[in-house]
C-alpha cells in the first residue's frame, strides 16, 4: 500500500538511511587512510623539487633532505608530512641541519654578503602538481573507500 | 621510523585536518535527516508552500551556479566531475522548473536539501586546511567538486554492488548446478565403487578357490611321493605342533607316535621304493592286458563258432522245441550238439548228394578215424594206459596219446578246480568243405527231406550220448 509521499508523488525518496551510513563509515576511512595518502603524495612532489633544487658541492644538503608522514599526533586527527633536514645527518665533517637555512635565505659572512639558494620555496611554489597529486589520491581514495565501506 | 622531531626547524608543512571535515559530514548527514523528515513533513500538508520551495530552489541553483562557475578553474579537475555537476545542474535546473509546476507549497523541503548541500560543501571546504598553503585547499568550489566526486563514487559503488549482487546470484545458481552434478556424480562413484569391490572380492574369492584346488592338488601329490620316513618326520612335526599347543594331551602325542614307529616299520620293510612299485604295476598291468587279451580272443573265437554254427541252429530247436535266436548264450553253449548234429546229419547228407566224396566228415568217422590205427580205448574218465597202446584224450578236442611206457590218465574232474561236472567237452569242428552253394542245396535237400530231419538228429544225439560223447 503506497504512503502518503508516493501518493502524493506517485514516487518515494528511499535510500537516506544507507547513504547516512555511507557517509559514516566514509568519514572513518577518510580520517585513517586517505588524508595520510593524500599529503604523502603531495610531500614526495615537494621533496624530490627541493632535492633538485638544491645547488651541489658535496651532496651532503641534498642527501640530508626528508620525507616524514605522521598522523594523529597529539591528540589531533590530522595527517602531516614535512620534508626538512635531517638532524643526524653527517657527511664528511658537514651537518647541513646548521646551515641549510642560510643557503636558503643567504646570510652574511666575514667575506661578505652570500646569496640565498633557496631550494625549498621553489618546492612549493609549484602549487598545482602538489594540488593535482593530492586531488588525484584524494579522488582515488575516496572512491575506494566508499566502495570499501559499501562492501563492509 | 623517523618522526618529525628527528628534523630541523627549516621545512615544508602539508597537513589535512580531518576533525572539522568529520563535523561536516555529521552536520551533513544530520541535514540529510532534516531532509527526510522535511519530505514526510511538508507532503503531508495539503498544500505546499509553492514560494518557499521556489526559494529553496534557486538557493541550490544558485549553489551550483556558483559551482558551476568556479569548477573549470580548479586544476587538474577531472572533465567527468565536471560533467557530472553540469549534469547535476541541469537536473536542478529542471528541478526548479518542475518546482514551479507544482501546486503545492512544498519548496521548504527542498531549502532543507540546499542547505544540506551547502553545509557538506562548506565543511568539506573547511576540512583541508593547510599549514603552509593556507589556500591550497580552501577553495569551496574544489571541495564542492570532491564531494560531487564522492557522490559519484557512492552511485558508482551502488552499481557495482548490483552489479555483484547480480554475479553472485548467477554465481549462486552455478553453484547449486555444480553442486547438484556433484552429489550425481558423487552417487555414480559410489555405485561404480560398490561394483568394482563386489567384481574384485568374487575374483578374489574365485582365485582363492582355484589356488585352494591347486594347493590341495600340490599337497596331495607331495603326500603321494613321500617315503616313509619323510611321513614319519611330517607327523611327529604336526604332533608335536598340536601338543606345544595344549591340543592334545602328552599321552595321545605318545601314543600317535608309537602309531607312526610302526607304521614306519611297516612301510620301510613292506613298502617297495616307488620305483619297484611302479614295476610292479607296469607288470601287473600287462599281465591283465594280456588277460584281456587272450579273454578277448577267446571270445572272438566263441561267438565266431556261434556265428558259424549259427546255420546249424535247427539243430537246438530239433532238441528242446525253442528258437534258438531268443537263446543265443544257450545256444552257444549248445553249440557242439549242433556240430554234432551237423556231423551226425548234414554230412551224410552231402555225402549222399555229392556221392560219397570224402570232404564232409561223418561222426563216426570224426571220432574213429584220424590217426589210423584204432585206440586202444578212450580216457575221458581216466584209467591205466599202456606203453605203446593209443588212447583217446583232449583238452582241446579228441587227440590221440600213445604212451612210450604205461601209466595213468588223471580225469579233469579229479584234478580239481571249476569246470562243470559233465560238462565241458569240446569238439574240434572241420566244416571248411562247405561252401554257399553247398548250403543252398543243402537246404533244399532238407526241404525234400522234410520231417525225417527231426528224427534223425534226435537218433544220432541220443546215440552218441549213449556212446559216451557228452560225458
């Protein structure tokens, strides 16, 4: 026997129910999985830019560069990547931890100004591959994880 | 791992904060329950509030128009998205159209589904906020398009859980095919089992039997050619089995074997090796052939005088009246009278035909003459014989016996044995002069003779009985 809305209608509105619980096992999945993906795609772009941005002599500044995924750390529900130098790296006498930050703005040394080599604003200057990886995963995850808590 | 602190303080931050996006989307499904309830609620007014859903309408149209504009300058954007909300747009547009076709008053349902939409786009927009790219992703018009992504994702999932739901059923239906030709074929195996068991357990049974019959055939061969000691050794062997085994007492094991000593005994003296035995049978076996033999040939020699003198048989039916046909054994042994009587009548009758040639003896002539002196006297009796004087004996007819000194005849009576009293005298019969022609005329001179035959056979047997020639 038809309801009120299809006799009003002549059609129901059905499916509110599955896609209330769609949307919560999708924002679930979302938070664990595919926030991390997204900004580790975006991280590897910025890192391999900088890698290559930086000028060589030894290597040192350029082998000290990282990737570092986390997520959820104190407490927030977020996911993070940063691409810095590693604190421990050693490479023939040089830490690059203590000067990279001068190649990357120049400074002002006894013989005289030296100019900044910046290799990590260039990384990032280049919005929109980071925004078109992180998009495309985002996009990707999204419908996989849809279709995984469909499928749950 | 490394961690974020094992890095300086020079960097590069991108992070998405997902607490503010799970907000959204809860504001956004609790919207969508509004909604809901706002559909039950408003289309169970009479009439719906034409103007507010008008207003509600344009709001999302306005929404999308928004969207619509920004979305060609998000980068990277998928041309389906971008379809998909041209799409979306379209049917808003149409929407909004049918909106106003309606009577009713119902467009605040639909304000509450354009809020819901600007909510979720709104929080989506809000949920990717960068550290270092603050307007990377703040762009709602981007989050709108992802969440039009989502919904295509969603529609598409649905599809394809259709699509499984229906494979699965297909699945289904294979499974139970597969599964009923398996149980079939499960029963034939077994069937197929169950007769190949039945055929092996009767050959087997068939082959042991055949094996039981050549054991038994092997055991009894082997028993055959044992000599006794290897007897004696195989039963003290099975005694003394039966006794380790409490089957038999001490005293029945002793006594058995005592039973074996002798029979050991008594096969080892008595019993001839095998080879000697075989002699023997070889022996005893010509012996009897050559019994059978000469049993045969006397045999051969009997029924041919019978068949011989089977034309003399009118001579048996002159003496007892009978067919002599229907007493062929008494007939043989009454063969001799008939010669006799053949002798005694026939004979003389050739005589008389073929005028007294002397190829058909008489019987006085058979038991007088031969020799041509006359004996001194007949021995069939027995009786004192004198040197140089003839006397008629026989064992196999009347012979003459002329002894160089005098002795004695023992008859065959005293001698002991068998033969018959009275009886037993045999004739030795020479009726090689008559020939087919002969008897023909013989029988027809019978014929002319006509009665007279019947008493003259009668006369010549009772004279030669009288005489002595049937003892």
């Amino acid at each position: 026997m038809p309801n009120r809305t299809q006799r009003v209608f002549g059609a129901d509105l059905t499916g509110f129910s599955e896609l209330r619980l769609t949307l919560r096992k999708l924002a679930a999945e979302v938070e664990d999985t595919v926030l991390t993906q997204a900004v580790e795609a975006g991280g590897k772009i910025v890192h391999r830019s900088a890698r290559a941005n930086v000028v060589r002599s030894s290597g040192a500044l350029a082998n000290s560069l990282r990737l570092v995924v986390t997520k959820n750390q104190r407490g927030s529900k977020a996911a993070k990547a940063r691409i810095g130098i590693d604190k421990k790296y050693r490479k023939q006498g040089r830490r690059p931890v203590r000067y990279a930050h001068l190649v990357e703005f120049g400074h002002v040394s006894a013989k005289g100004f030296v100019s900044a080599k910046p290799f990590l604003r260039p990384a990032v200057a280049n919005h929109d591959r980071i925004k078109t990886a992180m998009a495309a995963v985002m996009k990707q995850g999204i419908a996989r994880a849809v279709k995984k808590t469909k499928k749950s | 791992m490394s961690t974020d602190s094992s890095l300086g303080t020079l960097g590069v931050n991108i992070a998405a904060y997902a607490g503010q996006f799970m907000a959204e989307l809860t504001r956004a499904e609790n919207g969508m329950t509004k909604f809901q309830r706002g559909i039950s609620k408003t289309l169970t007014k009479a009439g719906l509030d034409t103007i507010g859903l008008g207003n509600a309408a344009r709001a999302m149209s306005n929404e999308l128009q928004y969207v619509w504009n920004n979305i060609e300058k998000i980068p990277g954007i998928d041309p389906t998205t971008i379809a998909s909300v041209k799409e979306m747009k379209t049917e808003v547009e149409a929407f909004q159209q049918g909106i106003h076709r309606l009577v009713a008053g119902g467009m605040g349902l639909f304000a509450q589904f354009g809020k819901s939409i600007g909510l979720v786009a709104g929080g989506i927009a809000q949920a990717f906020k960068m550290t270092s790219l603050q307007d990377l992703f703040i762009n709602p018009t981007m989050m709108a398009a992802n969440f039009v992504v989502a919904l295509g994702a969603v529609d598409a999932a649905l599809q394809a859980d259709f699509d499984s739901a229906v494979m699965a059923a297909q699945a289904q239906d294979r499974l139970a095919a597969a599964t009923a030709s398996t149980t079939e074929a499960k029963k034939e195996a077994a069937a197929l089992l169950a007769l190949i068991s039945k055929q092996n357990k009767d050959f087997a049974q068939s082959e042991a039997e055949l094996l039981r019959q050549m054991m038994a055939a092997g055991e009894s061969i082997r028993r055959d050619v044992l000599t006794p000691q290897e007897e004696w050794a195989e039963q003290l062997v099975k005694l003394d089995g039966l006794l380790k085994a409490a089957a038999i007492s001490q005293e029945t094991f002793n006594r058995a074997m005592r039973t074996a000593d002798m029979k050991l005994e008594i096969d080892t003296t008595s019993k001839p090796p095998a080879a000697d035995q075989l002699e023997k049978h070889k022996a005893d076996f010509n012996n009897v052939r050559s019994a059978a033999a000469e049993f045969e040939s006397e045999m051969n020699m009997m029924w041919t005088n019978v068949s011989y003198h089977a034309a003399d048989a009118f001579a048996t039916m002159v003496l007892d009246g009978e067919n002599a046909f229907k007493e062929l054994p008494k007939m043989a042994a009454r063969a001799a009278i008939g010669i006799v009587a053949r002798l005694a009548i026939i004979n003389p009758l050739m005589n008389m035909l073929f005028g007294g040639l002397s190829g058909f003896q008489t019987l006085p002539a058979f038991f007088g003459s031969g020799s041509g002196a006359a004996p001194a006297g007949a021995r069939a009796a027995g009786g004192p014989v004198s040197g140089g004087s003839s006397y008629l004996v026989g064992e196999k007819g009347p012979e003459l016996f002329t002894p160089a000194s005098s002795g004695s005849i023992i008859p065959n009576d005293k001698l002991g044995g068998g033969r018959e009293r009275g009886g037993g005298h045999t004739f030795n019969i020479d009726a090689r002069g008559a020939d087919r022609t002969g008897l023909s005329r013989l029988e027809s001179m019978i014929r002319s003779l006509d009665g007279t035959i019947e008493m003259r056979a009668i006369s010549a047997v009772s004279d030669h009985r009288r005489r002595g020639a049937y003892g």
